[in-house]
C-alpha cells in the first residue's frame, strides 16, 4: 500500500511477465498498470489492471478499503490493460457505481458480453461534469484520441491531482529504477504520436488547472518538476524537435551502406556535431529508432533499392515515421543500387504528404563507396551541421 497523498493510494501492480507491450513494443523492465483509490466520505476506485493481475490488485484495493466499500469504479480508458477486471471488481462490490464517458460505456458491453449494468449502476460522465467524494471534487476532462475516444481524465480539485489517464505515462515497472525521459518519448511516440493535435487540445485545458500531482495509467506518480514533463509533452505533440541532433537510420545488405551511414556519422562527430544517434534497423530496437527521430532536428535515411523498391525495414521504419506525422525536420538519403538505384525516389514519395520536411540533397552509391562518394559525404556534413 503505498500512499500518493494522506487520502489518495496508489494500488497499481508491476508486469514482469511481459516481453512485448501491446504485441509490439520490446518493454525489458516491463510495465505498470496504476490504480488508485481515493478515500472520502465517498469512495472513488481509479480503473482496473490487466487480466492476468486482477486477483493481486483485488487485494491491493481490499488492503487500502479495511471495512468499507468502494462507492464508485471510475474507468477513464477502455483498453484492456486498464479494464479487463472491471467485471471481476464489480462481483466483489456490487453495489459499487461505474463512471465513465459515454463511448466506454458502451465500450463495456462490447468488452463484457455477459454482463448488464443496471441504469442506477452508471453514470455518464459528461465534459467538466463533477462529481463529489466529500472533501474531494472530481472534475471529468473528456480527452477524445488520446489515444482512444473514449478517454477522459480526472480532476481532483483539493488536493489539485490529475488523473491522466493514459498521458505523461512510460514504459517499465514501478520496481526498476530508469530515467523517465526515453521511456516516456518512446511509450508517446509509438502509441500516441499520431494524435499531437488532440493532446494539444487536452494540454491546453490542463494549463487552466492547478496540477499539484499528475497520477498516469502507466509510469511513476509525477510530484516535481512537472514543468519538465508538460513541456516535454507540449513538444512532442506540437511536433518540435526536442533537441539538435543528428539520427542516422540505416539499412545494409553486403555492408556498403552500412559504410557510408557509419563515414557519415564519423564525419560529424568530428567535426563537432554533439548529438549523433546511429541505428541498425535490422538489428536495434524500431521504436527507439522512431522515438530518437522525432526527438532531435535532423535525420539521416541511408539504404538500399530492393525488389525496385525500399529495403523492407526502412520500408516499415518510414512506415512508422509517417503514421506519426513526422514534420519540421531536415531530411537527408543515402541511397544504394547495383543498377537501377530508386530508394530516394520512393522514400520521397512515401514522405511526400508530411509537413516542412527539409530535404538535403542526395547521395547515391553505385554497388560501394567511391572517392566521389567520400567527397558528398563529407559535404552532407557540413550541409547538416549547417542546417
């Protein structure tokens, strides 16, 4: 039992248990499922956990209630991480009344087919409606696509703590020590990235709160320096470069573009460039490679034509990087072909619909690296520190 403030308690389980967050995402420190109880005159539990944690979390809220029962369930987000025991919750407090935006209402039916909430069982939580616990106050904060519709956050207003549903989460367990920063980029990125207008939304009625306390689904309770993390936040989802740097994404067959992309990132480092991130799509981890263009200005695409077409893995990093509304940033390709090179040319038309993309000019490699090659690609750099 651990305690957010004097009346707030955090109930949540650790998931070590699982290797990839949302059958795609590697997590080597696993995850958390938050849950928080707030004790008042009324009692409001704060979501579920995942499936396989119900029994631990049960007894987590049990532990927290003593004798009493929870007067209400808030669900603020229909994914089954965060619902797949509100049915098991609701056998153990029958009584207990489920709050939650109209869409996961109805969400619920289609999650839990056999089970039928009575009308005086629910309440629809409407935008900036409140609902009182005694000394705390829950305002609801409607957060459509952030990352699903059916998201709202909460409000506490006495103690100024925000529920935060799925935002300002990360990956990784409450019980490994780990830097919040690239964990979190890398959790928003992958899984929310594509929404920045929406969250920009949702940002701008949180800047008219006076957050104290920000509590996610996902990651630690955040006490101090919130600032950073809201800022942080505000780039991503405003789509700014979060740093300068350089990321070179690479994809190599035989080994002769792997060469150029590894000259190219020697040649800026030498010549003073601070921040130069190189990456094996093939072999390094896809969503830390997504993540890291979106933090730094710059980006380098070196690879080769395949089957007329883009080396698969940069296929699916660009893929990636366009679903995600890549944009404001200095672009730069490598590109390799025996005979007929095309790479650039379907890079560019993959990338064509994204926003103030800088294009740098192209390097092509015929089958290995020339001296004239050697030559561009020390000109490349310069051209990026440049830019």
């Amino acid at each position: 039992m651990e305690k957010v403030t004097d009346t707030i308690f955090y109930v949540g389980v650790n998931d070590h248990q699982v290797d990839l967050f949302e059958g795609q995402y590697k997590v080597p420190n696993g995850m958390s499922y938050n849950s928080y109880v707030i004790m008042d005159e009324k009692i409001a539990v704060m979501d579920t956990v995942d499936i396989h944690f119900t029994d631990e979390w049960l007894k987590n809220v049990a532990e927290v209630l003593g004798d009493r029962k929870p007067d209400y369930l808030v669900v603020q987000h229909m994914e089954p991480d965060h619902s797949a025991s509100i049915e098991a919750f609701l056998k153990v407090y029958p009584d207990a009344i489920v709050v939650a935006t109209e869409k996961a209402l109805k969400m619920i039916g289609q999650y839990f087919r056999d089970m039928k909430l009575a009308e005086d069982k629910v309440i629809s939580a409407a935008n900036m409606s409140v609902l009182e616990l005694g000394s705390h106050t829950l305002t609801f904060v409607h957060a459509p696509m952030v990352h699903w519709p059916e998201v709202m956050m909460t409000y506490e207003q006495s103690e100024k703590v925000l529920f935060s549903a799925d935002g300002f989460g990360k990956f990784g367990a409450l019980d490994v020590d780990e830097p919040w920063d690239d964990e979190a980029r890398r959790y928003y990125i992958g899984i929310v990235g594509k929404f920045g207008m929406q969250v920009q939304a949702v940002l701008k009625k949180a800047g008219a709160l006076d957050i104290s306390i920000i509590c996610p689904l996902h990651g630690p309770v955040l006490k101090e320096d919130l600032g950073h993390y809201i800022g942080l936040y505000d780039a991503w989802s405003a789509y700014r470069p979060e740093d300068k740097g350089v990321v070179v994404a690479y994809t190599s067959v035989y080994g002769n573009t792997k060469k150029a992309a590894l000259m190219l990132a020697d040649r800026l480092k030498a010549k003073g460039e601070k921040n130069v991130v190189v990456y094996d799509l093939a072999r390094n981890d896809m969503s830390a490679a997504v993540g890291d263009a979106f933090k730094y200005d710059r980006l380098v695409l070196a690879t080769t034509t395949y089957n007329n077409e883009i080396y698969p893995f940069m296929h699916y990093y660009i893929v990636n990087l366009t679903e995600r509304c890549f944009q404001n940033r200095t672009v730069a390709i490598i590109e390799n072909g025996s005979w007929a090179p095309v790479a650039a040319k379907r890079i560019k038309g993959m990338m064509e619909g994204l926003k103030d993309i800088n294009w740098l000019d192209t390097i092509t490699v015929m089958s290995a690296v020339s001296s004239e090659n050697e030559a561009e690609i020390d000109k490349l750099a310069d051209e990026l520190i440049k830019a």
